[in-house]
C-alpha cells in the first residue's frame, strides 16, 4: 500500500473544502447537542424522577447504529447536511446531557444556599453560580462530544455527506488507498486541534481554577 | 411514521423473516459473533494494558493520549484502509472493532485504578504483599466498578458498529440496514437498528447483573 | 382570437410538445427537445447534479457539469449520493436538479412491469411513467447496460452461455449484486418472472465496485452483476451471459431532470453532449478514473475540452 503523494499535492483545494464541511458537521452538531442538554439536564437534575428517563433515553439512542439514524431521517430532510446534523447532534447527547448533568450535581448545596441567602434568583444563581461551577465537568463532555462527532461524521458519506468520509468511500470504489489514508490522517488531526483548542478554551473559561494552580 | 411501525411488526414477527441465510436468526447470530470477539480481543488488550499502567504509574500520559486518538478514528477509513490492504476478508471488521474498544477499556481501567486510595495500596504493602497481590487481590476489586463501566462502554459501541460489517461484504444486523438503505426500504433499515438497539441493551443488562453477582461475591 | 384562446392555444402547445418530442427525440436531435421547460423553467440559479453510487454515474455527472458550465449554467456536483432508490426521491424533493440516467433501468424502476426495449418507445413510456415536475431529455449515443457475468471456468463448468442456461442450475449458483439488485426487475425479481431462475443465495455486494469483482474472482459468487462499460471484464476474460429474451432493456444514458431547470440552455447543452460521448469513449473516462486513478472531474474536463465542448 504506497502512497501516492503527488494525489495529494493536486487536491489540496479538495481537502481543504472537505475538512472544513467535516468540521462545519462535527461543531453544529456539538451546538445543538449543547443547546438541547442544557435545558434538558437543568430539568434532569432538580426533577427527580426524569432523570433515568431522560438519562435512559439518551443511552438507549447511543445503541442505534449512527447510519440507521441518517437513513430513517431521509424522508424527513432528505439528501441534506441537516441530516447528518440531527443524526450527530443525537449521538452528542448522550454524552453531554450526562455529564452537565453530573457537572451540576457536583456544585456544592451550601454554595447554592449561599447564593439563595443572598437573595439571588433561581435563574441568576443557575446562570452565575451554578453553571460556571460545574463548567469543567461540562466542558469534559464537550470535549469528548467533539471528537466522537469528529470520528463520527465519515458515516454520512453512505447519505452522500461526510466530509473527509467521502474520501473512503471513494478510495474503497476505486481501489485507491491515498484519499483513504489522507482521510483517516485529517480526520485525526481535526481531531487533536480541536481537542486542544477547547482546553484552551477551558482554560480561558475558568480563570478561578488557574488561581489554585 | 405510524405506518411505519406498524410494518416493523409485522417485519420483526413474520416467520419467514426469522428463517434462512438472510433470516434474522442467522444475522443475529452472526453480529453477536462479530461483536463477542472483538470485545473479547479488546479486553485481552485493553485489561492488561490499563492494569499495568495504573498500577506502575508508568505511561500513563501516553496511553491515555493514544487512547482520545483512538477515540477520533474514523471506523468507516479504517475498515476501508484495512480492506485495501488485506482484500475480501473479516480482517477490517475486526480490527476496526478491537481499535473502537480498547480505548474505552484502557481509559476506564486506568481511572479505576488512579482512583484507588494510595493509603490502602501502602498498608496492603506494609502487611508484605507483593507487588501482583496488590495488584490482584487490592486494586483490582477496587477497580473493578470502573473497569465493568469501560467494559459495558466498549461492548455498545462495538455492537452499534459492528453494522459495519455489510459494508464490507459480511452479514449480522447490518445488512438490514446496509440493505435498506439501497432499496430505501426503511422498515428493513428500523428493523436492523431496533434489533442492533436490543442485543446492545440486552448484553448490557446481562454484564450489568454480572457485575453486580461478583460484587455481592466480594462483599459476602 | 382573444387573450384566452391565445393563452389556450399557447398551453396546449406546451403540453403537446413533450409527445412529439419525445417520439422523435433521439440520437440526431440536436434541439434539445421542447417541452413544458419554456414557461417558469430557468437555470439561472444554477443546477445541482447528482451522482449515484459508481464510477461511471459521477464520470456523466461531471461531463453534465462541463457540458453546463460551458453553456453558462452555475453547477454543483454531488457525488456519490447513493443508489437510484435514494437518488431518485432526492430528485422529486428538490435536494438535486439533474440525474445522469439510464433508459431501461429508469423505466422497470418506474413500471417494473414495462415491456417496452425499443429506444424511441422506451423515451415515451419514461415521459407517461414519470412523476409531475420531472422529466427525460433526449438521450445519448452511450449506452451502458446492466450484464450477469460468470468466469471462464464457470461458464465450462456449468455449460453457462446465456441468462437461460441458468435454470438448469436452479438451487446451486450465488449471484452477486448491488443489494438493489435483489428487488429489481433488471435483477434477481427479473431472472425469475422472465427466465425461471433460482439462485441459492443472493449476496449484497457493490454496483461493479471491489466487492463483486473481487467476490467473482476470488469464487465467492458464481454470477456477478457487472456494466458492459467496465474494462475488467474483458481484462479477466469474463463471460457476459446473453440475454436472448431481452430482459434488459435498451440502456442509453438520459438526463433526468426537473422541469424547474430545463431550459433550453440546458437542453441543448445536455443533447450536445449526449450527441457527441460514445460507449467507447465513456469506457474509456470509466477506465483512467478506476485505473490511473484520475478525478472523474478532471477526465470529465479533459473529454469536454477536447472535444471543443469547452474552450
């Protein structure tokens, strides 16, 4: 299996695009599991009885092959990126809903407390106490999320998506072993950077951790 | 939508859907098969590998970093990259299922380790135990709720993923969904994902109870 | 004749046109067929061609492209969509404009019962069978056709020379195909009704991709779904099975495409091109993407510049 290197300096045009819709998929998907958990999670951790519901359905969602998800969603949004959006946004789920969820268990009840003796409202102190405690664990599901949607948007290429996917499916047709190898590498490396950049992001996040340190 | 379901059952309980080479019967077995092995093979690597790493402290930055790299890799490039190198055979499924358990494996057999109390590792020294019976009879039953969750963690995945499979020529629930998926015929595609969807919730249920029989066990 | 006779007269126009021009469409038409296009149709926005899940359809999908562009139509490739089952409601759905077709598989898709194989009939029966809001502009010299394939070895061990010889190995034969093909009439559903034939076991694997040439070579199948425009039948002295009660029809590559893009700029771009690309010339584009591993939009390029397509 060589590499055929000159491929690859003709295609940079190529790459460049299908990286970057590889990423555009992977984030939004990140976006909007963020944007449904969160909510989700505030409802999961102070009522009770919803929690293994919502917790239970999510893991139950993680056990169905992420192509079927793509293909069952075709008569609803056809051929499109939004297909493959909702597919992956499904799977960010069940990681990030847990973990706000436990993000927002671990904040201390006295600190709560402390804020509710102060007169804060329930919806300041979720916001200005007890989100930004429990960030690092959230942004540990973040992280996780992103790479897996990374990882994970390649499956797209069956619905003629996929971003850097495209590249197996195409090296696979024509016995071509280059796109497939630059693909897997790409994928890897979008991977790392934007593993890297959320620490980053983290860091910048919660400035009251770095104090301790 | 309602219409839907209403032919999934009928899809899931006709006899003649059960029977025969493309039958659900056979392609059960066959992704169970699929799924059983690579787990197994994972856990022959990953196990050792997370115990011995946790327990000497040694290489614990660089397995775990490897491990969020196994995490990235695409399952699709591998199995095609491994089926061009290898031809038509179950070596890219194998290996594409083995390379998305043991990272699960490694990691969470690592936390559980790190997460036992250095206090009782030194106290269990000082009564003279070795090195492998710290190991074994200390941090490991210590480990082993952390261990079991990395364990069940790896087994969905590898379960979900083993769909893969009738990309490659091979069969297990995949094909329903591979196969749906080119003659749009979406009930055979919901068929696959509801079957794969309760092997992996089953096989999850049983190691659940599993672990819960070796713990009542330790605790007896 | 007042405004309403006028406008009647004018829609009655349009409504007959896609008839006659469809009786007389063809290889030598060169106008690009009239049709219900003139009214609301423009490519002005663009068109978004989509590919099915081969060489050989991304090739025409890119050469559609070319042939476009030059034209001054906007396009966008989308390639390697998937299988006609997909493609097809994709098309109806408004997710892509122009589909790289072919005559026969597009009509059993359509009326798997269809007995037509004539060319020029084939055009009429596609118009009658397709939905509103589609429809087929006159189709190309190229042809490319579904083909049932077996090894030398297999076509002496089994005395295989047609798709009828077959039967006499009822129960015994895999077949290998696109798992399409299992529900096709140009498939397994056709080799039983027309010529009583059973296999043992079907195995889903690609359309003419690595997986059923390799699956044939290796000897995991013993009858393999192949196209007649791909090279490496004839490499691995492969035996085409005749199909001497014509159960796959006539296959000339035909647009398929939606009223709300055909103009008459793209039509005539479309039969320009469909006048000019040869069996063998397309043979040709499908080999140096497969072998020499060139970008189906590069030979696509190539074939239309060289043939003064675009300058």
């Amino acid at each position: 299996m060589t590499i055929d290197w000159s491929w690859i300096g003709d295609h940079t045009d190529d790459l460049t695009s299908l990286t970057v819709s590889h990423l555009q998929a992977a984030l939004s998907a990140v976006f909007f599991g963020l944007l449904i958990s969160l909510p989700l999670a505030v409802v999961a951790h102070r009522v009770r009885p919803l929690r293994g519901f919502l917790l239970g359905l999510s893991n139950v969602l993680f056990t169905i092959p992420s192509i079927a998800i793509f293909v069952l969603l075709l008569p609803i949004s056809g051929l499109t990126r939004t297909t493959t959006v909702i597919g992956l946004t499904v799977y960010t789920l069940v990681v990030l809903l847990r973990n706000t969820v436990e993000g927002l268990d671990s904040v201390p009840t006295k600190t709560k407390e402390a804020a509710k003796a102060m007169g804060t409202r329930p919806l300041r102190t979720l916001l200005t106490v007890e989100l930004p405690l429990a960030l690092p664990v959230i942004m540990a599901g973040v992280r996780i999320a992103t790479v897996m949607s990374i990882s994970l948007v390649s499956v797209a290429t069956y619905i003629g998506d996929g971003g850097l996917g495209q590249l197996f499916t195409d090296g696979f047709q024509r016995d071509f072993p280059t796109p497939v190898i630059v693909g897997v590498v790409l994928t890897l490396l979008l991977a790392v950077v934007a593993d890297a950049l959320l620490v980053g992001l983290q860091y910048v996040l919660t400035p009251w951790k770095r104090r301790r340190a | 939508m309602f219409e839907l379901f209403k032919n999934l059952g009928k899809w899931l309980t006709s006899g003649a859907q059960w029977a025969g080479s493309d039958g659900i019967a056979h392609r059960l077995t066959e992704h169970l098969q699929y799924s059983l092995i690579a787990t197994l093979v994972a856990a022959a690597i990953g196990l050792p590998l997370g115990l011995l790493i946790g327990h000497t402290g040694r290489g614990a930055f660089l397995a775990i970093n490897l491990a969020s790299f196994g995490r990235a890799l695409p399952t699709v490039g591998l199995v095609v990259l491994v089926f061009l190198a290898s031809g038509l055979s179950m070596w890219p499924v194998y290996i594409a299922l083995v390379a998305l358990a043991v990272p699960s494996i490694v990691t969470n057999t690592y936390a559980g380790m790190t997460a036992v109390d250095p206090d009782i590792k030194d106290a269990a020294r000082g009564q003279g135990m070795r090195g492998h019976q710290v190991l074994f009879q200390v941090e490991l039953p210590l480990a082993l709720p952390l261990i079991m969750t990395g364990l069940r963690l790896a087994l969905i995945q590898v379960v979900a993923t083993a769909t893969i499979a009738a990309y490659v020529s091979f069969g297990g629930l995949g094909r329903y969904v591979f196969d749906g998926l080119a003659q749009r015929d979406l009930v055979q595609v919901l068929g696959g994902a509801v079957l794969v969807a309760v092997v992996a919730i089953v096989l999850d249920l049983g190691l659940a109870t599993l672990q819960r029989f070796l713990f009542r066990h330790r605790t007896a | 004749m007042n405004r309403r006779t006028l406008l009647g007269a004018l829609a009655g126009t349009a409504v007959a046109v896609p008839v006659l021009s469809a009786c007389s469409s063809g290889v030598t038409s060169l106008d690009g067929g009239g049709s219900a296009g003139g009214g609301n149709a423009s490519s002005k926005n663009g068109v978004t061609i989509g590919t099915a899940n081969f060489t050989e359809n991304q090739v025409l999908g890119y050469l559609y492209a070319a042939a476009l562009e030059a034209a001054g139509v906007k396009t966008k490739v989308r390639p390697n969509l998937g299988t006609r089952e997909i493609v097809f409601p994709a098309l109806k759905s408004g997710d892509i404009d122009l589909l790289p077709e072919y005559q026969g598989a597009l009509l059993t898709y359509l009326e798997p019962k269809s007995k037509v194989s004539e060319e020029g009939a084939m055009q009429n029966a596609l118009t009658l069978a397709l939905p509103a809001g589609l429809q087929v502009l006159p189709y190309g010299t190229a042809e490319d056709s579904d083909t049932f394939a077996v090894t030398r070895e297999t076509a002496r061990k089994y005395g295989l020379t047609s798709l009828a010889d077959l039967k006499k190995q009822n129960g015994r034969l895999t077949i290998g195909a696109a798992a399409e093909v299992k529900t096709r009439q140009v498939g397994v559903v056709g080799l039983k009704d027309v010529y009583g034939v059973e296999f043992k076991e079907f195995k889903s694997l690609d359309s003419d991709g690595p997986l059923v040439k390799g699956a044939l070579k290796k000897g995991d199948v013993d009858v393999a779904n192949l196209f007649t425009t791909d090279t490496d039948i004839k490499a691995n002295d492969w035996v085409v099975l005749t199909d001497p009660l014509n159960l796959i029809p006539s296959q000339h590559i035909v647009p398929l495409i939606a009223d709300r893009v055909a103009d008459p700029t793209v039509r005539k771009a479309l039969a320009r091109l469909g006048n000019l690309l040869t069996t063998a010339q397309l043979t040709e584009l499908n080999r140096q993407v497969d072998k020499d591993k060139k970008d189906p939009e590069d030979v696509a390029n190539a074939y239309a510049k060289q043939h003064g397509l675009t300058k």
